[in-house]
C-alpha cells in the first residue's frame, strides 16, 4: 500500500472520507500522533490491530470533538467525570468508563469499559468534527516502540500499512495523555501523563497511582502498561546519578560507541560516544524525548544510556514511567 504523508490543511476531506470508508489515517494530535479508525466499527478498529502489531488484548482510546459527546460514549456518565471534563478537555487527560454499545467492543479488547479522551488540537478537532463520530486512535507507532511526535515518525513506522498520514507538526506535548479509571472506587491514574497526579488531586480529591509491578502482568489492569514499551530498537538503559558517579570511569573509557541522553549538561561523555542533551525542565524534556530516542536510534551506538531524573514531581512523574518502560535498569558487567 502506497503511504501518502500530506499537510493537514490540504487532505483533511480526504482523511475524512477514509475514515468514514473504514480505512485508517493518522493524526496529529497535542500528545503523539495518533493512528485513528472509526470507532463504531469493528472492522475498521481491527485495522488498527493489524497495522501496528498490537496485542489483541490492549484496548484503545476513543476520542471526541466535544465533550458534550462523551455521555453517549458511555452507560453512566458520573458527576466526576462531568467535572473532569469541565476542568481538563480538550487535553491530555483520558477517562475510563463503562462503554456504550454504539462503540464496537473491538474498542475495548474483551472489557466492558472504554477510554474516552478530546484532544486538544487544530487538526484532530477538524476532523473529528468533520467525520462527525468518534475515532479510535492508539500512539501511531508499531507496538512496543517509541510513539511518534511527527508525522515523519509515523512515516518511518508505518509506512506501506496505511493510505494517509495528515501532517500537523509536532505533536508540542510529546508524551502520551494521562489515563484514569474512574470504575474504580477511588479514581485511579493507570498512566501518568501532563495532567498530574497533583492537578487531579487538587480537583477531584485522593487518586491513587497503579503500579503495574505490583501485579502479575496477565492481570493488568491497563494492559498497555507492561513493563517493555516505548522502547528505541538500540538497547536502552537507565541509569541513576548515583550509578553514573560509581560507574563514570568505566563507562567513558569503553571503546564502543555509546549515546548518552542527559538532561545535566555536567553529566557528559567524550568521543566516540556522543551526547544529546535535553532540557531540564519537565514540560520541555517531555517534549523532546520521543524525537531524542529516535535520533539515538539513528546514530547507530552499541547502546543508549539515559541519565534519570530524580525529581518525581509534577510531570516528571510521567517522564521518569516512560523512562522506566523504554529502558533496562544498567548493570555493569
Ligand atoms: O495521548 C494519547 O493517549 C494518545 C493519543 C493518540 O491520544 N493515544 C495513546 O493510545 O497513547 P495508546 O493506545 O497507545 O495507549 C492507550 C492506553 C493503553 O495503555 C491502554 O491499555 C489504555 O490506554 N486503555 C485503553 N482503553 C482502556 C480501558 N478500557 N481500560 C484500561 N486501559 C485502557
Ligand atoms: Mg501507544
């Protein structure tokens, strides 16, 4: 299949009527891009499926141009999520509900729950108000690896397995949107993301945070949290600052190329390694990760080594959970 990558602003009928046929197209939207089918349709939705690899069992989100459509999305739509949606739609934060059958269930993966998310963008709300129902749209990227944040990545990932790819710049979050379960007795956050634990709090009341190492992966909750995600195809390590001050000396003397990730300009390797520096705040270094893996990926090194932050607060929260999926603790060996 031949993959057109066209500005948003020319192709948007045409995606439109793609998606209306059943077909898939993939979108820009404020967090990464996303890889969008008709969310009424089962076999549309299994396209998705096909074209990433995805596992059968990881449901996916379903999004909105309004957040007044949400209602019919679901069974019950609590006072909570009313709320919610007041505060932080259009934006990154998706809410888990009980699903109405006017979505496929192929939405869902075996659940009787769906993700609901309004995407806070020009060309996403285009087009969700042009096809005039919801959208299904997981990361654009095969499964497991990095999600793009320009349609050049998802160009680079999926070419050949889908018609359209509508091309809206980069995606200015960079990190995919918080997901919170609002079935569960407290509300709990199954995936952090820009809408932090601490804004949810503030608003709502106690959250909790799922960890999904606390639980057999055959029972995830959210099963496209396992722990291998997002990863680059270089292996990848984390290492911590007290690891990178007992190890430096080892590392910088090794005769293979290493790409370091640092957000500390003082943490630094010389040639042949090389080093790609990212800002030190959390919004800015959200924003740069995905590409800065990619491009890692790119400079072909014997392996990737990223330097974690040991703030845990706000936003990094959700840099340090992604960090974690993409990367193996290192070790010395
Ligand atoms: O920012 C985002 O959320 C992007 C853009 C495109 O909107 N989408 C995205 O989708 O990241 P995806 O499929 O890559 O991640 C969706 C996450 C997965 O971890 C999935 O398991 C979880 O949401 N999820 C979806 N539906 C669920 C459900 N009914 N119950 C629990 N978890 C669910
Ligand atoms: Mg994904």
């Amino acid at each position: 299949m031949q993959t057109l990558l066209a500005p948003a602003t020319t192709h948007l009928l045409e995606a439109a009527a793609l998606l209306a046929a059943g077909d898939l197209v993939a979108f820009p939207t404020e967090t990464v891009y996303g890889l969008g089918a008709d969310a009424r349709s089962r076999a549309a939705v299994e396209k998705i499926y096909a074209a990433k690899g995805r596992p059968s069992g990881n449901p996916v989100i379903v999004h909105l141009a309004d957040p007044a459509d949400a209602p019919t999305c679901v069974t019950t739509w609590p006072p909570l999520a009313e709320k919610l949606a007041q505060l932080f739609w259009p934006g990154p934060l998706t809410l888990i509900l009980p699903r109405s059958p006017l979505l496929t269930d192929a939405v869902s993966a075996g659940r009787s729950t769906v993700a609901l998310r309004c995407p806070n963008h020009p060309v996403a709300e285009a087009l969700l108000r042009t096809c005039g129902f919801p959208i299904a749209a997981p990361s654009a990227n095969r499964s497991g690896f990095t999600s793009p944040t320009t349609a050049q990545h998802v160009y680079a990932e999926l070419a050949g397995r889908i018609p359209l790819i509508l091309d809206g710049g980069p995606s200015t979050i960079g990190l995919e949107s918080t997901v919170l379960d609002l079935t569960s007795k407290t509300p709990t956050i199954l995936r952090p993301g820009a809408v932090t634990r601490e804004m949810l709090q503030s608003a709502i009341g106690p959250v909790l945070t799922f960890h999904q190492s606390l639980v057999p992966s055959t029972s995830a909750i959210s099963p496209g949290q396992h722990h291998r995600h997002y990863a680059p195809t270089t292996p990848a390590f984390s290492i911590s600052r007290i690891d990178w001050s007992a190890h430096e000396e080892k590392i910088r003397t090794r005769s293979d190329k290493i790409i370091l990730i640092t957000y500390d300009p003082a943490i630094a390797l010389p040639a042949p390694h090389e080093v790609l520096l990212l800002p030190p705040t959390a919004e800015k270094y959200a924003a740069a990760l995905y590409a800065s893996l990619r491009q890692a990926d790119d400079l072909t090194a014997s392996c990737i080594l990223v330097l974690l932050p040991d703030n845990l607060e706000g936003m990094w929260a959700a840099v340090v959970d992604r960090l974690h999926r993409a990367t193996i603790p290192f070790s010395i060996t």
